[in-house]
C-alpha cells in the first residue's frame, strides 16, 4: 500500500474518533489504532504507547473534576476556591470516557504514523518533505539523547529520579538538539540540498487497492459523523 | 593537471582569536589518496571543508587566498553547487543522515544533483555495492550499527560519482578490519580522496601521500615513504605507541562476571555465558570487530545493566566513561559539571580538571570547550569519583596519536588503586596500556 493511502486511513480514522458522540464508537476506533501499534517493534512502541494511555488517563480523571454537567451525582466532594463544589456526575464520567477515547485514538494514530508508515516515500513530493521527515526522527533522536544523558549520569554514581531530576536534562537535550541540527545541515548543503534543478525518485505507481484505501477513509470519516 | 589547488589559504573562524588554517599553498591529482594528519585543533577538518566549500560559505569568518576544484573557485560556488564534483563524508554518521531508509539516504545527495530519476536507485544500489553494502539497502537507518552507517555514507558519497573525496574520520566507529576494508573500498575507487585520520598507521598503508598539518600550517607533504621517515623522527607517536613496561599487581578481584547473559530483545542474545574476572591494579582490554558485544560486557561490568542470567559481581563503585564526550555537558560551568559526581564538591572538581590540564577553564561552558578539550573533562568527571572499577569505552576516539600517548600516562597514574577495563578498537593503544587483551569474537581469545 501506498504511504500517502495509509495516512489517509490513518487521518480517517482519528477524524471518525474525533466526531464520534458514543463511547462505544470512540472505543471501538481506539482499540482498531491501539492493534494496528502493535505492529511495530515492542521497544519502539512502548514509549508512544505509554504516552498516550497516561495522557487519556489524565483527561479522564480530570475532567470530571473540572466539567460542570449532569444531574445525576455519583460523588460529591468539599468546596474549592475558584472551582468551587466538586463533584462527578455519572453525565461527567461519560463525557470524560469520550475524551479520553478521543485522544487515545490520536494518540495511536500518531503512534502508528510514525512507527509503521515510509515517510521517505510519503513526504518526497511536497516542498516541505524533508524538515517534516526530520521531525518526524526528532523523537527517538531526543529519546536516545535522554537515554545517553541518563547513562552517563549513572556510569559517575549520580541517580537521576523523578520528573523534578530528570527536568535538569530539558537544557542539555535542547542544546544537543540545535548542535545536531546544525551539523545536519552542514551535511545536507555538502550533498546538494538547495540547488536547482532538483530531481526525485520515480515514484511507484497508484494501485486500485490504494484508491480504495482513500475511498474507505472518507467512508469512515462520514461514519463517524453519522452514526458513531 | 591537478584536480584541485590550494593557493596561499588563510581561514579565521568568526570570533576565533587566530587563524585555523595559514597561508597553505598544495594541489591534488586526479586518483591520488592523500592522508591528511596532524594533532587535534591542527586545521585539518577546516581544510577539508575548504575542498568543499563549506568554508567560508557555511561557517562564514574570513578567507584569503583560492581554492579551486576542476577548475571552480570555491568562492564562486556553493556547497550545494560543488556537491557531486567534491563529496563529504564527516565524522559522526548521525549527523549527517537524513531519510530514514538506506536506499532513499543513498538517493538524497542523487535526487538533490539532479540525477536522471530512472538511474537514480540503479545508481544507489551500485554505490552500496561499491562498499560491500547492497545487504543494507532495504533497512531503516535506525537499525544499523555505527560501523555500518559509516558504510552507508560513504555510498551516499561514492553514488555522486565525485572527483574529490573528502573524509573526516570515516572509520572512528570502525573495528581494526573493518576499518581496514573500507580504507581499501576508498583506495580501490580510483577517485582522489583526502582522508583525516587518528590512526595514521593504517592509512599510511592505503595513501599515495602524505600532508602532516599542525597549528594550521602545513609541516609536511610527502609520498608516503618519505612521510614514514620524516614522522619516525619527528613525530614517533604517530607510527605507533611503544609496549607498556607495568607490571599488574593482581591483588583482590574487583568485578566478576560469571556465566553473564543479556539480550536488549528477547531470544536475541548479545552477550551469552560470558565470565569476567578483573582485579585491583590490572587493565584489561576488551576487543573484537564490531558487534561483538564489547560496549554491553563493559557495561554489565559497570552495573549499568543488570544481566538476564548469570552472576555479575562488583566491589566497591564502578565509573564507566561513554564513547559520545557530549553526554557530559549537563551543567552551565566545566567545574559543575565534574562536580556533579562528588556532591558538589568543587576542591575535588577543580583537583581533577588540573589533572587533566583543564585548569583555568571552570567557569567555561562545557559546549563552548575543543573537542579534545570535552573528552578530557568527560573523562575528569569519571576519574574525580575515584571508582574501584574504571570502565572506558573507545576513549581514543577522535583523539590524536600524541595525546593517546598522554592519556595512556594519565591512564597507568592511580591504576593501581582500581581495576580497569578498557573497550577499543585500537590496537596500538591497548598494546600499550593493557596488561591483558580479551579478544572477543565466536570463541573469546586472552592474550
């Protein structure tokens, strides 16, 4: 399948999350995203994974706290200055449930994008290819970078333990980040980027199973404005 | 009609306090591989990218004299438009790859000199042939090794069909044979290369010619032969480090492995029933090509890792020093920065940077030091714990032959308080630190 076809279904597939009104719909579409992850290698995904069921667990547990909907209280809890009374009504627990599922279903959709899919081929035609293409590598870059910063950390006796510890690597990671990217670019002027005449590789021809992958992304987005 | 000349060059880097190249006059002949030497800091990256036109068109700073390569001035060039007639292959292979899969990494440089899209691929699978790597062509970059990515940015530049190549450590992440198989790759192209090297005794093997560089000046430019002479008498270090004369005290055992076992993926192995014994006084060097496991022993022994099976036992605190230098620049000051380790503690700090000749320099930005500089403070930040273990990995990398000579002194200095174990590549530097060598490969060989 062509990459552009799968991005497609991709994208569809968030939208149809994102417009879903039911629960069900939204769970279903996150749980189709959540299995199509697991393809890719379990070290990879692990990190794209756990972000993006802590981030949907966190939508759930607060906004229950923060939403002020429903008429039928489960809990009610002291009064809070500026919030003022809290409390969960079982209307906030599903309104809650429905924008976790949503990101969730981003969040693997993302996940898969950038896991499973050639983005070489995806993005060559278009101007902004190749700065798109390098921030799509700059997450495992900052990742491996962290990873490295930890490991030396550890190989002089200093634990690093907690968000407050490991936030003293915000600095040093960004600094890696700007002396990388200007190597790189070093690099990309030395190998011809940015001169005229620029040509691309033949790129491989649109199949039947391709158009009907784009067809079965608009089928899914109107889905999920119709009926999920 | 030499392919490229250099006439009377004198580069200053902007806000330098000097020039980093003076006043170089050289011309290179089509097909002629050229070792360019010289210690660290000598100009010889500089004048690399001056063949490439990187200076003064990137880097900016001031440029007197020409350089001219098939007849362009590079003045009148840009890089982008010398791509192709000159290619660039530079230190660290991270740095410089920019697509995620092989093939399309190979074709990048090819798309961007307007090569024909039919030949495009034909051209980039030939080109990682060339280099014994068309296995590589279908992979993600992420999954090869440094050794191999190497590889596949020499294709990226073999596949420009260029006049002039030009080389910047290409094999700092090689093994001893690898290394040697792509300096022959480079010599059997038929293509004029300049290739900067730390480990002179190989390329000398694989070059017609020699340029000795230091302090930005050129000190010699010689046929091989000649440059042998001139550097066994002038600069010996060069030709190879002498054997150590210590003798290891072997008292009590400070690390042990036994029966170890690791795999980063499950069911795929890296290390398997491997036993270790290293004691206080003794250095011990860890080899083999590539892949080995040498990096993941050394970190098992180090307790960075803890074994999927089998016994790994340490006394005492273990120090490990990693091959990147950069991954020791957290802090805002060089002294924090070695401080980190003690608590704070800036007497030990500072004591250890004067150890290592980084006096005067504490308050200084660890980004803003050389990169001699960074490996000497990455190195104080792990000597000032005073670890019963000290664990190196590649700690020549990118330094020169006449500071291995110092850093194998700095080395021997305490030795004999810790155990040491010592991950390389380099032959000549373990010769003369080791007491020991394990040489890993399918059955592990002591010497």
């Amino acid at each position: 399948m062509r990459p552009a076809a799968a991005l497609a279904l991709l994208a569809a597939l968030a939208i149809a999350a994102l417009l879903a009104q039911h629960v069900a719909g939204a769970a279903f579409v996150a749980l189709v995203l959540f299995a199509v992850c697991l393809r890719a290698p379990s070290e990879r995904r692990r990190l794209y994974l756990v972000g993006t069921l802590v981030s949907a667990a966190g939508v759930f547990v607060l906004t229950p706290l923060i939403e002020t909907i429903g008429s039928h209280p489960i809990w009610t809890g002291p009064i809070v200055p500026v919030l003022g009374q809290i409390d969960v009504t079982s209307e906030e627990l599903s309104s809650a449930a429905l924008n976790a599922l949503r990101l969730a279903a981003v969040g693997f959709a993302f996940a898969a994008y950038a896991l499973l899919l050639d983005h070489d081929g995806l993005l060559q035609a278009v101007r902004f290819a190749r700065p798109a293409a390098l921030a799509t590598r700059l997450m495992p870059t900052l990742e491996r970078d962290a990873a490295g910063f930890l490991e030396a950390l550890r190989g002089r006796g200093v634990d690093v333990n907690g968000v407050r510890g490991r936030a003293v690597l915000l600095s040093p990671l960004l600094a890696s980040a700007l002396e990388r990217g200007l190597n790189l670019a070093e690099a990309m002027e030395a190998r011809g980027y940015g001169r005229a005449g620029r040509t691309s590789v033949p790129q491989p021809p649109w199949r039947v199973r391709d158009a009907m992958c784009v067809a079965l992304a608009v089928a899914i987005v109107a889905a999920g404005a119709l009926w999920l | 009609m030499a392919l490229a000349r250099v006439d009377r060059l004198t580069f200053t880097y902007p806000d330098a306090s000097g020039p980093a190249l003076r006043d170089i006059s050289l011309q290179i002949e089509p097909g002629e591989v050229v070792a360019v030497l010289g210690p660290s800091g000598s100009g010889k990256s500089t004048l690399l990218r001056a063949f490439a036109g990187l200076v003064p068109h990137f880097h900016g700073g001031r440029f007197d004299g020409r350089v001219e390569i098939a007849g362009h001035d590079t003045r009148s060039l840009r890089p982008a438009e010398l791509a192709g007639i000159v290619a660039s292959v530079f230190q660290d292979p991270e740095e410089q790859i920019v697509l995620s899969r092989v093939i399309r990494e190979v074709a990048f440089g090819l798309e961007n000199i307007g090569a024909a899209p039919d030949e495009i691929f034909e051209r980039a699978r030939a080109a990682l042939a060339t280099v014994g790597s068309e296995h590589l062509a279908d992979r993600t970059v992420a999954e090869l090794s440094g050794g191999e990515l190497q590889r596949v940015c020499l294709a990226s530049a073999v596949a420009l069909r260029p006049k002039l190549l030009l080389l910047d450590e290409p094999t700092s992440q090689l093994d001893p044979d690898a290394a040697d198989g792509f300096l022959g790759h480079v010599a059997g192209l038929g293509i004029a290369a300049l290739i900067s090297d730390h480990r002179p005794r190989r390329v000398l093997e694989h070059a017609d010619r020699v340029l000795f560089l230091e302090d930005g000046r050129v000190l010699l430019d010689a046929a091989v032969p000649a440059a042998r002479e001139w550097l066994e008498e002038n600069r010996p270090a060069w030709l190879g480090a002498a054997a150590n004369g210590r003798v290891a005290l072997h008292a009590e055992t400070v690390c042990r492995l036994e029966g170890v076992q690791f795999a980063y993926r499950a069911g795929l192995p890296v290390v398997d029933d491997v036993d270790l014994k290293l004691r206080r006084g003794e250095i011990v060097a860890l080899a083999g090509p590539n892949g080995t496991g040498k990096t993941t022993i050394a970190k098992l022994a180090a307790g960075l890792l803890v074994p999927d099976a089998g016994t790994a036992e340490l006394r005492g605190r273990s120090g490990m020093l990693l091959q990147d230098p950069t991954r020791y620049c957290i802090r805002e000051r060089v002294d924090e920065e070695v401080a980190l380790g003690v608590g704070g503690d800036h007497a030990r700090a500072r004591t250890a940077l004067g150890a290592l000749g980084l006096a005067g320099m504490e308050s200084r930005h660890p980004r803003d030091l050389s990169s001699g500089e960074r490996e000497r403070l990455a190195l104080a930040s792990v000597l000032v714990i005073e670890p019963d273990l000290l664990v190196l990995d590649e700690p020549t990398r990118g330094v020169d032959p006449q500071r291995k000579v110092e850093l194998a002194e700095l080395l021997r200095t305490g030795a004999e308080r810790r155990a040491t174990l010592l991950v390389t590549h380099d032959e000549d530097f373990a010769h003369a630190l080791a007491d020991r060598s394990i040489v890993l490969g399918k059955e592990p060989i002591v010497v």
